[in-house]
C-alpha cells in the first residue's frame, strides 16, 4: 500500500504503546522505509478513504433522513 500504509503505522504508534517499538525498529533499519514512502498507494485505496466522523454522518444521513 505504499506511503500511506507508512503513515498510518506511524499515527497508530503514537497511540498505541506497544506499536511504538515496532515503529521504531522500522525507523531505524532505514532503506525498506524510505522504500515504501516512495511507493504510491493504489488509487483503489484512496477512493473510498473516509474520516471516522465522515462515515458516523454518513450512517446517520443515510438511515435518519428520509
């Protein structure tokens, strides 16, 4: 998934302790990194991509609004 697989390991280790030592050791090996930071998303990915406060109004529009 690319980079943005990278950004979301990174988001979730800043929140979930245990992740933050697997964030780190990647961090610091380096090459298989950057690789992935340079590597694009698939577009079937990034269609579809909702916040959590999107998808919550959504639910709600779709089954309270007539």
């Amino acid at each position: 998934m690319g980079r943005d697989l990278v950004r979301v390991l990174r988001d979730a280790a800043k929140r979930v302790p245990e992740l933050e030592a697997a964030w780190t050791s990647l961090n610091t090996q380096g090459s298989g990194l950057s690789h992935l930071l340079a590597t694009r998303s698939n577009h079937r990915f990034l269609q579809s991509r909702l916040t959590p406060e999107m998808e919550t109004q959504l639910k709600f529009i779709l089954t309270q609004v007539s």
